[in-house]
C-alpha cells in the first residue's frame, strides 16, 4: 500500500499542478468577463441617456434635418461619456 502510494506521488504532483494552472486561468477569466459586463452595463446606461435626450430634441426639433439630428446625437453622446 504505502509504495502504490509513492507510486502515485508523480501523478499527484502533476495533477495539482494543472489544477493550480486552471484555477488560475478561470479568475483571469472571471476578471475579464466582470470588465466585459461592467462595460456593456455602461454602454446601457449611455444609450438610455442617449436616447433620452435624442427623443428631448426631437419632440422640439423635428423641423430639423437628418445632419442637424445627427449632430445632436453626436452632442448627446460627448455629453455623457
């Protein structure tokens, strides 16, 4: 029993490496998706406000046109970024 046991230390020894390896690489990838979702939640927010404010000029402005509109958009968006 005890020398299947030292038998078997190699493979244990590889194992926890690669299990360190994974472990590491799933919080790396962890990290990277929570930056992904925290960027997509502030993409959100902007086009909300975007949209707002587009919908703002656009009850007021609709004589304006489609350059003009697309002005304020651009507007709307430095103003919130």
């Amino acid at each position: 029993m005890q020398q299947e046991l030292q038998n078997l230390q190699p493979e244990l020894i590889k194992t926890s490496a690669n299990t360190e390896q994974l472990m590491i690489k799933i919080e790396q990838d962890t990290v990277e998706v929570e930056a992904k979702r925290e960027v997509r939640s502030q993409l959100r927010r902007l086009q909300s406000r975007v949209l707002s404010q587009i919908s703002r000029h656009s009850h007021s402005d609709k004589h304006l046109c489609p350059v003009a509109r697309t002005s304020l958009i651009v507007q709307a968006i430095y103003k919130f970024s």
